[in-house]
C-alpha cells in the first residue's frame, strides 16, 4: 500500500516538474516577441533583423516578406499598405500603432 502511494506521488510531483518547465520555456519563448520594443520602428528603413526584434507578434518570416514587399512595391505609406504583406492582420498592426513609423 505505500509503496503504491508513493509511486503515485512520484509519477504526479515528475508530471507537475514536467509541466512548469514547458511553461517557462513557452513564456521565454512568447517573451521574445511580446516585450516592449527600446525605440519606433521605421518600417520603410528597418532590415528584417530589426523589425523580428521590435515588432510585436512578429518572427523573421513575417520580418523578410516585410522587406521583401517593401522593395517590390515601394515604401509604406501607412497601416492600410503594411496590412497587405502575407501574416500581417489588423491584430499585429494594432499591437504595435505606437512604434511603427512610415517615413
């Protein structure tokens, strides 16, 4: 009987362990891209590298195809222009409003 007990009690505090180390690591990971950025973000200038670092909700995909509308259809003028480029919605626009500069 407590040889069964203490199984039980080994197998749930190894689950709870296993469960707080993959929040911390999906909250390390989140953190990167939902902490608050140093400066605005010139999304006419910033190199993909700069905008996956600064922008909140977006990686270097999203950073590259950025970039990549930018050169091939110029500069942003405003939000209604960088929502046409693939993975950006209304939602990462309005995440980040206060940083995103078109100059």
């Amino acid at each position: 009987m407590i040889k069964r007990l203490l199984t039980v009690l080994i197998l749930i505090s190894g689950i709870y362990h296993i469960n707080v180390i993959a929040e911390e690591k999906m909250m390390d990971t989140m953190g990167k891209n939902m902490q608050e950025p140093m400066s605005k973000v010139n999304v006419n200038t910033a190199s993909a590298e700069e905008l996956s670092t600064n922008l909140n909700g977006v990686g270097e995909i999203t950073a590259q195809e950025i970039v990549a509308y930018r050169k091939s259809k110029g500069k942003f003028k405003n939000a209604d222009d960088l929502i046409e480029v693939k993975n950006i919605g209304e939602w990462t626009i309005k995440r980040n409003k206060d940083i995103i500069v078109y100059e």
